[in-house]
C-alpha cells in the first residue's frame, strides 16, 4: 500500500513533455499584440503604418517582434515592394485566416462572461 502512495507522489527530476494542443496554439500567436494584429488583418492586407495606427498604444519595436513573430509561424506574409522608401504590406496565409473562428469564439466568450 505504501509502495502504491510513494508512486502517485513521484515528481520526475525532468519535466514530461506532454504536447498539447491548446498549447500549440499559444505558442503560434506568441505575445499580446497578436490578438490585435490579426484582427486587422482579418480585414484584409495592411501596411505597418496602417498596423501602427489602429493599434493603440503598441511600440513600433513590439509591432515589428509580434510580426516577425507571426511570419516565423506561418501566420502572415511579408511582402516588400521596391520603393522609396521600402513599402511592406503583411497579408494573413490560410493558417492565419484559420485562426479567426477561433478569435470570434474567444470574443463571444469573453462578451457573456467579462
């Protein structure tokens, strides 16, 4: 019986790697600007500027990691057009479009609950 008790208390010295799913997810969208940039880009394609004005509040260093971030996810893509100077739009790919049922859902949550 004992034997049985000091195994249900065992904490292994190294962590299990347990994949999860939800997990994953949060992992993909990274900070808490990702919220706010991928529901402008649920509008179509913006520029940073464009980003930068509808997104109260955020640095032009955090706007730049949360997209960099986002496009090393396969979210969004970055497309540069040779101008003076150099005009960038960021376009959500399918992955990212795929994110927004699950948005929606959080925003009707978060509207019958908070």
């Amino acid at each position: 019986m004992e034997a049985a008790n000091a195994s249900r208390n065992y904490v292994p010295k190294v962590p299990v790697n347990i994949d999860c799913n939800v997990e994953k997810t949060l992992d993909v969208l990274g900070g808490k600007w990702a919220f706010l940039v991928l529901r402008e880009l649920f509008d179509g394609t913006k520029r940073f500027g464009e980003l930068q004005r509808n997104i109260k509040c955020i640095s032009p260093r955090a706007l730049t990691n949360t997209l960099r971030h986002l496009e090393d996810q396969g979210v969004l893509e970055r497309h540069a057009f040779p101008t003076v100077p150099v005009t960038v739009e960021y376009t959500l790919t399918p992955k990212g479009v795929d994110l927004h049922q699950i948005l929606k859902e959080m925003k009707l949550w978060a509207a019958k609950w908070t």
